[in-house]
C-alpha cells in the first residue's frame, strides 16, 4: 500500500439535518466549526446539512417540496403568466 494514502482528518462527526432535526454520526473529513455532544455524553465536531435521508421525500415517502429560495413561487408565476 502506498503511504499516506488515507485521509488525516477522518473523524466521527454528528451531522444534523436542518429540516427535520434528525442527527446523525458518522464518519467524516468534513470541516466543522460548531460542536455538540451526542448520547454517549462525548463531545464531536458538528455539521448541519438542509437535507438527509430523514427528510428527503425519496427516502420518507411524503411527497413535501423544500423551497429555500422561493424558486416554487417564481416558476408557478412564470406559468401563469405564460398561460394567460
């Protein structure tokens, strides 16, 4: 095997999904700045993410859109207007 090959910053790092609040730890070379302590009482690096398998409609089987950013809205004003 060659060496130095794996990653230096490969660490356990809570992940946390911003629209559902789920949290997840897992493995990762992430960089974080925020932590918080999970169940086992120990305290690791934090990232929050606005999306993971806890809210994805794919994964939960609720047909729910996310719209940060509105773009719902414009599309539906551009077909309207279109149409009329």
């Amino acid at each position: 095997m060659k060496k130095d090959t794996q990653a230096k910053n490969y660490r356990p790092v809570i992940f946390l999904d911003n629209s559902s609040k789920a949290r997840f730890l897992i493995n990762s070379t992430v960089a974080t700045k925020e932590t918080d302590t999970w169940e086992d009482g120990k305290e690791y690096p934090l990232y929050q993410v606005e999306i993971s398998s806890a809210s994805h409609p794919f994964y939960t089987g609720n047909d729910t859109v996310i719209d940060t950013a509105g773009r719902v809205e414009k599309f539906k004003a551009r077909q309207a207007k279109k149409k009329a």
